[in-house]
C-alpha cells in the first residue's frame, strides 16, 4: 500500500473532463486532483504521516489558488497548472517532506503543482508512477489534446483550505481510504 496527499479543486469542466477520461489512465481511479505528496509506502504508518501533516497543515492558513495554463511535463503528462498560488504550494510540499517522509522525496523529479489531464506516451502501459521514465512521445494524440484543453479557456480560483491524505491498494488500482486534513 501507499499513501498520497490530494487537493481535489472540485470542478466540473465537460470538455475538460472528456479529455481526462480518454487519455489520464488513472481517471475511473481518481477524481480531478492536485497531488501535494508523492506517493509514500504504507512502512511510515498512517498514525505516523497524519500526525506529520496535521503538525505542518495547523501552521498554514488558507490561501488562493488559479488554475489556468497548460504544460507538457519530462514524462509527457498534460498538466493545467497553476497561475496563482504556485509559490505558497512548493513552499508547503517542501515543509511537507521533512521528519518521517524526509526521506521519500523525490529529489530528482521536479515538482510542479497541477491536475494532470492526460498521459501521452506511445506506450502508456510502459508507466510507471513510482517509478516514472521518459516513454517516447505521441505527438499527434498530444497535439489534438493540448489544443483542445486550450480552446476550453480554464480559469478555476479557489481556496487550498484542506487536503485529502489518501491509501492505495498494493496494486495502485484502488483508494482504499480517505481522510480529510484542514489547512490552518
């Protein structure tokens, strides 16, 4: 099992969400989200990682975000990203990845703050999300996608005011609990 750290904007964009559903394979899993954690293995104990994020969230207040823009990431993920409150988020996951998950950072994955639209490798069954690889390029898919979710015009402001610390089964294929984590 595993755990991750959520922010789920709740917001419904048709286009936006028939987008997501024909190219981000984890879509029938999870819910449009902005992860804020990397996944952490289930070893750390969940009384462990609550405490951790509980003791970080309770020192935050409630702040701004926008979504509006669209990036390709090294792995060819379609991501709507964030224009405003960018900064207060790489800011918390650097608070986030300190005392018992210092450890499972992700050093040499960039973090970028998003909700991932779509995966847009040739071979998306070659990826990996603990492991993530540089998979060749669909460029045409991608194509057709990025001016699609362009010609939607997303522009979503809301409040971080809670997080979702979420467990996955070993296989990644299910969330097998979910706990709400109040900003502040």
């Amino acid at each position: 099992m595993a755990y991750g750290l959520v922010y789920y904007p709740n917001f419904e964009i048709v286009g936006l969400d028939e987008i997501r559903r024909r190219h981000d394979p984890t879509a029938e899993l999870i819910e449009p989200h902005m992860g804020v954690m990397f996944l952490i293995p289930n070893s750390v104990g969940e009384g462990n990682v609550v405490r951790h994020l509980e003791s970080i969230l309770k020192s935050w207040q409630p702040f701004a975000i926008r979504f509006h823009g669209l990036t390709k990431s090294w792995d060819h993920w379609l991501f709507l990203t964030l224009q405003e409150g960018n900064a207060e988020v790489l800011l918390l996951y650097d608070e986030i990845y300190s005392g018992p998950i210092a450890r499972y950072r992700y050093d040499d994955v960039e973090f970028i703050p998003h909700v991932a639209i779509g995966l847009f490798a040739k071979n998306p069954n070659g990826y990996d999300h603990q492991d993530p690889k540089d998979l060749e390029l669909d460029e045409q898919c991608y194509s057709e996608a990025l001016a699609e979710a362009e010609s939607l015009g997303v522009d979503v402001r809301r409040v971080l005011d809670n997080l979702h610390l979420i467990r996955f089964d070993d296989e990644l294929s299910q969330i097998v609990a979910a706990r709400e984590l109040r900003v502040g």
